[in-house]
C-alpha cells in the first residue's frame, strides 16, 4: 500500500512561504532546519517541506497549473472563500474547490470534493 509520505516545495523566501503555509493552512513547524529547510505539518501524517532553492533554480513559472490542493470541510471552505475575495487573492473556483496562488506563484488550493 502506497500513501502520501511528503511533499517538497523549492523556495526561494523560506520564511515567508512558511507564514503563509501557516497562516492559510494551519501548519506549524514540526521541524526546524534553518536556513535550509523546514517541516510543516498537523501532527503524524505526511509533512510539507520547504526547501530553500538555489540560486540557479527557475522561479516558479506564473502561467503554471500545477497545484497542492488541501481538503477543507464546506463551512470553512465558505470562510476562506470570504477571506481570499476580501484580497483579492482568488484566483478560480469550482462548486467544491479554490485556487489562488502562494508568495511565489505557486498555485494552491482547497478543496471539498467528497472522494
């Protein structure tokens, strides 16, 4: 059986990718190694990593569609909707799911959709 163990994300402003992962998502650090890196994550479970790019890296391409989607039960999906329009953050919706993008361009996004 195969499952999601992490995901690493290469970025170029480590902390301020980690406040908006935190922020928007509610993730909190679950292990610290700076300048390098950090862990983000809800307890046991599959982690976020942030990994600081190199300078050689490609930024983040704007036009790009790839995405990390979160789940969020409906209620609070209809409060983060409120929040991301209030900054003129969202990007595109669906019936169950909002897109915008993080501090780098990266498209983010939560989702309802029942699996």
């Amino acid at each position: 059986m195969t499952f999601v163990h992490h995901l690493a994300l290469r970025v170029r402003e480590l902390e301020a990718m980690q406040a908006f992962y935190t922020t928007w998502f509610g993730l909190t650090i679950v292990r610290d190694l700076r300048p390098r890196a950090l862990w983000l994550g809800r307890g046991p479970g599959p982690v976020l990593m942030l990994e600081r790019r190199n300078e050689a890296e490609p930024a983040i391409d704007a036009q790009s569609l790839e995405l990390v989607a979160f789940g969020i039960d409906a209620e609070h999906r209809s409060e983060l909707r409120a929040r991301l329009l209030a900054l003129h953050m969202l990007e595109a919706e669906t019936a169950h799911t909002l897109y915008f993008r993080d501090p780098e361009g990266r498209r983010v996004a939560v989702s309802s959709f029942p699996f």
